[in-house]
C-alpha cells in the first residue's frame, strides 16, 4: 500500500442556510485550530498481528475500539477528548502499526449566493437545464451584487452540454425496484443526506444510512424513520442532479433518467464564525465517515437473519474534497486519508465506479478524495471539474495539467438547478418550486455519476449474461473499468466555440451519447502486479556474514526486514553485514513488502563453527535455493 500524508480539512462549496446543529457558534479558528475529531483516531495494524498485540496497542494510547471497517481492516478508536496527537505518536512508535491517523473533518462551506427556494413554478425547467441541452437558450443564474445574490438571466453555446436527450433515446436508467438486482444499476450519494419526500426524489431513495460519526456535542435532528434527513441541502441538491423524477411533467429532469440512489449520510451542520465574526454555516464530513460509507456502498447489504436485501452499488459519487482551510481562512491544498482512498481502492476492486469532484480552489492542485490512487498510482477514482454554458472552464474549478493530468473529466457546473429539501421552502415545500441555481464540482459530479449509470445499463442490455458486481468480466476486463473508459475515452475533446478541453482535463467535457454509442472491444486488462519473491544471498567469512536482498522481485519499491536469529538483531536495510562473534547455529530471516504490503518470507539456516571458514549460498520463495559451497547433504541439516 502506498503511504500517503494525511488529509486535512477539505472544502467544497455550495449549501444552504440549514437547521443549526450545534448548541453555540464554533470560531472559524477554533475549527481550524484541530480540523479533526477531538476524540478519535483511525488505526491500521500490519498484515498477521494479533488481537492481543492490537489491544495492548490501544491500551497504550488510552484507547478502546469503536468500530473496524472490515473491508481495509482500519480500526476506529475513541480516545480522552484532546489526545489526538499524544494518541498518534504512541502509535507511530509501534513496529506493528502500518499507519495512524487523525479522524480529519472535511467540510462543505456554505456559498454567499442567492438563499432561495426561488418561486419557479411555471418555468421551463428542462430549458433552465441548459447541461443537458444546450441550444444558446435563455437561463438562470445567480448574479453577484453588493446586496449578496440575485437571479438574473444569460444563455450559452449551442453544444456545451452533456447531450443527455440523445442518450436517454438510446437507454434511460431503470427504476430499481429490486435493490437486489444486478443488472438494475444504482447510485450511492455520499454527502449531507437528503430529502427522500421531496417532490423529485419520491420513489427514488433505495435506503438511507447515517455514517457521519457525531462530534461532540452534536445534535442530531435526524429520526429513525429518516436517519440521512438532510438538515443542509447539499446532499438533496447533488441527489436531484442524479436521479430526479424525469418524464413526469414536474421540475427537472435527472442525468440518470430513473435511476435509484442510495442516500449515505457523511456530513452534518455546524455553526461557525470567521475572524470577521461572520455566522457561517459548514457541513463537517469525518473521514471515518466517508469510509464507511464507501465501504458499505461497495458491499452487499444483509438483515439480521443473514437475508440479502441490497447488492452493493455500481456508482458512488462524493461531492467533497480535501482543502485545509487556515486561520487566516485561506484555502490550502493538503494530501489524502490513508483509510479513505483505501476504501475507494478496496470499493474500485470490488468492481464500483467511483466519481468525486475535483474542488473549487481555481489551479491545479491535488484534491482528494479525487485524486486517490491505487497502490501502483493508478488513479481509482473520475476528478470532475466544472465547465461553463460556452464549455470554458468555470473560474473556481480546480483543473490539471499535462505534466500531472489527474482530473479525468469536466462536467456542467455552474448556474446548475436543483432540488432544495422541503424543510427550507416555506410555502413552496412540496411543490416543484422548491429549487435553487448552484455553481460548484459539487454540481459537475453528479452529472458524471448519473451518466455512468446509463452506461451501465447499456452494457447490461447488451450483455445481459453478465455476472454480479465484483465477478462482472467481458473479455477479461472488469465491468467497472469499460464503464470508466467508455465515459472517459468518448469525452468532448473539442469545446463547442473550438476550446482545447485537453488543456485542463485529462480526456476532455462528458459526452454522455458518444459513450453510449462506442461498440469498440474493451481494452486489455491490466498487467497483474508482480508477485512478492524473498529471496537472499549470503557469505560468511568466519563469523561475520554479509546478506544481500537485492534478488527479491515484487511491485514497486521494496520493504526489506531481517532477522538475524540473534535476540534484538535485525536491520532493514537491502545488504547489511553482521558479526555474530562466536559459532553456533543461526537462523536468518528475510520478510520483504512491496507497496500493496504484501509479504514474502524466506529463512535459512547457518551453522558457523570455525573463525577462517567461509560459507556461502542463496535461498528464495520461488524454491530455487543454492547452497553454494556447502555439501547438499550438510545444507539440508544445517551444518554448514
């Protein structure tokens, strides 16, 4: 596994004024002070330790276990509130543990714009829904003023859209009325919650969970009969972009046709005041959170009586990133979670397409969980950025470049419509006027989820034989990763007023139609990583002998750990030379890692009896060992 820095505090635009959480305004300082769970901490123990030496290791830190994602075997401890760092150098002096980390938040920030619902009852929805056909028409957008936001009207480009009309003529999204059924893909939102009542979402919520792992002194006003409510917005807007009631006269219309989304609920609201002492609203989004619900979504869901009720999901989208946010409130890119892009790699691998948007910091740096990798540094996850009605990158999107090419895709992100939750509409609760214009990679996301799921179910009508989720094959490729190139490799290249699109994306503006209609045979799978080989060499002149690592094989860089059969004697090292300083039997072994921590062991057996004799041999995993000048018959007793 590679080892990557931690995330911090991430930052994603665009939410609404929501139902205060919080007992009392937190400083903006304060939260950036410790922009993590004050209690709590994610621990990963090496591959084979043993649930005495883990607890001991908790005990240590004063801590206890909370939870364990089973699916990347990340334990979640709870801690004495304020011990975080104390907790982590404990654990980060302990040979057994492969990583520690905080329980970073990741926040949604609230936008300045216009607060709606706006009274839109009687508009042209699907003409406002300029992403999905653009013919120059006239639209909305939030324009600001000195007095904060206002609607106000513009058009685009003929053709800076994703051309969903197009592709809703060649598939549309099926209903899934059985969540249980393969070929009937299936959306995971992963956000605030959302508002499963609310006019466009009716039908369409296939569960609700709430994985946010609640702060101190958090208050939930969630009930059990709506455990993900959405007491933001943010989560029932991206939900509505996805999976909207389309074709049935009201409101608007979503990518994925009829597509059913699961609601995960990461994130839930806080009050908070800026230096300026400002009142803020933030979405907090722990980690363990986010990992848990990627976890859950890309596994299959049982009851109490072991009864399959849900099969895990072919798309999860995440509309938030990793943006630490300063004292100062400036905006500053920081690295990944280990635990959270172990479990996109682990949901990638269980065959889920998984979309993020790619942030809203305007250059090029990384965001995450956007920019996770596996551990040979192939990107795990699409990185969304916004496009504008003339297919222009939106000014606030992160993008990349060619030397480092990690967003995949731009999607329609700015003046996008969608629906707020009933709770914040007033009079207008219920009615298709519960709407706002919203610009973000929040919005440009959904968009490239809602899509992947009309690919989806392409290829299941033209494959209909295809095996569940994680066993999908055709031609050896997994289902997961067509579906990606097909999305990927059919982008608009080209922007509609002769844009270079490849200037800031990897492939270019989602074309949702081009991906339906690309028959081309799959491309071959990928080369399977080589597999983990210990092997060594040895000379031992008298008592001192020199060991030599350098025949192991394995991916990536190598992790080296020796034994030299003395009490307390090893090194990590690739060659090292020991002095054993007296004759005796020695046993020697060699245990090497490559970057997925995947172990080989090799020993062998010396047995130095005399000051000016030399020994010398090799021995490897694969079986071809060599006693070099040592007898067979003396090697195989280990009297050389």
């Amino acid at each position: 596994m590679l080892y990557r820095l931690c995330a911090a505090v991430l930052v994603l635009c665009l939410g609404l004024l929501s139902i205060p959480a919080h007992a009392g305004p937190l400083s903006l300082q304060a939260l950036t002070a410790a922009p993590y769970m004050p209690d709590r901490v994610l621990v990963k123990f090496r591959p084979g330790v043993a649930a005495m030496a883990r607890g001991q290791a908790h005990h240590a830190a004063n801590g206890y276990l909370l939870s364990t994602l089973e699916a990347i075997d990340v334990q979640v401890i709870q801690i004495p509130d304020g011990t975080v760092r104390a907790a982590l150098q404990v654990y980060a002096s302990n040979p057994n543990v492969l990583y520690a980390e905080p329980d970073y938040y990741r926040v949604l920030r609230v936008p300045v714009e216009e607060p709606g619902p706006t009274l839109a009852g009687g508009a042209n929805y699907f003409s406002e829904q300029w992403y999905l056909h653009n013919t120059g028409q006239d639209h909305t957008y939030v324009r600001t003023t000195l007095f904060g936001g206002e609607l106000a009207t513009t058009r685009g480009t003929d053709g800076a859209d994703i051309n969903a009309p197009e592709a809703w003529d060649i598939t549309i999204g099926r209903a899934t009325l059985d969540p249980n059924a393969r070929d009937t893909p299936k959306v995971a939102v992963l956000d605030s919650g959302a508002d499963c009542n609310a006019l466009e979402l009716q039908g369409k919520c296939l569960e609700q969970m709430n994985l946010v792992g609640l702060s101190v002194g958090y208050f939930d006003i969630c009930s059990s009969d709506d455990p993900a409510c959405d007491n933001l917005g943010h989560g029932t807007f991206v939900s509505s972009e996805v999976a909207a009631n389309t074709d049935n006269g009201e409101g608007i219309a979503g990518a994925g046709w009829d597509v059913g989304v699961g609601i995960f609920k990461v994130c839930y609201n806080e009050l908070v005041v800026d230096n300026f002492g400002n009142l803020l609203t933030v979405g907090l989004c722990p980690v363990s959170g986010s990992a848990a619900a990627i976890a859950a979504a890309s596994s299959d869901r049982f009851d109490s009586n072991g009864q399959q009720v849900r099969s895990r999901y072919h798309v999860i989208t995440m509309s938030y990133g990793s943006d630490w946010v300063d004292e100062a409130g400036n905006i500053l890119p920081t690295g990944p979670s280990n635990a959270e892009c172990d479990a996109i790699e682990a949901a990638w691998n269980q065959g889920v397409v998984i979309v993020a948007a790619a942030g809203n910091n305007g250059d090029s740096g990384r965001v995450y969980p956007a920019a996770c990798t596996d551990a040979a540094g192939a990107s795990t996850v699409m990185a969304v950025a916004a496009s504008d009605h003339n297919d222009d990158r939106a000014g606030f999107s992160t993008y990349s470049v060619p030397v480092d090419p990690w967003v995949s895709l731009a999607a329609p992100g700015e003046a996008i419509i969608g629906v707020l939750p009933d709770a914040a509409c007033g009079l207008v609760a219920g009615t298709d006027s519960c709407v706002d214009w919203w610009s973000g990679t929040s919005m440009a996301a959904p968009l490239v989820a809602g899509s992947a799921a009309l690919v989806w179910t392409d290829l299941y009508a033209d494959h209909p034989a295809l095996a569940t989720l994680e066993d999908c094959r055709l031609d050896s490729v997994p289902c997961n990763r067509i579906v990606r190139d097909r999305l990927q490799n059919n982008a608009a290249t080209v922007g509609a007023r002769g844009q270079d699109m490849l200037g800031w994306t990897r492939y270019g503006r989602l074309d949702v139609v081009a991906a339906l209609n690309d028959q081309a045979p799959p491309p071959p799978p990928p080369p399977e990583p080589a597999p983990v080989i210990a092997a060594f060499s040895y000379t031992c002149t008298g008592y001192v002998c020199a060991f030599n690592a350098a025949d192991s094989t394995g991916s990536g860089n190598l992790r080296y750990s020796w034994d030299f059969g003395v009490a307390g004697a090893g090194s990590t090292a690739q060659q090292v030379i020991f002095d054993y300083n007296s004759s005796g039997r020695y046993t020697v072994t060699l245990t090497v890692f490559d970057e997925t921590d995947t172990g080989s062991t090799i020993s062998a057996t010396l047995n130095l009896k005399r000051s000016n004799r030399t020994v010398s041999g090799s021995v490897s995993a694969a079986g071809s060992d060599s006693g070099g000048n040592c007898p067979p018959k003396k090697q195989d007793r280990g009297q050389c």
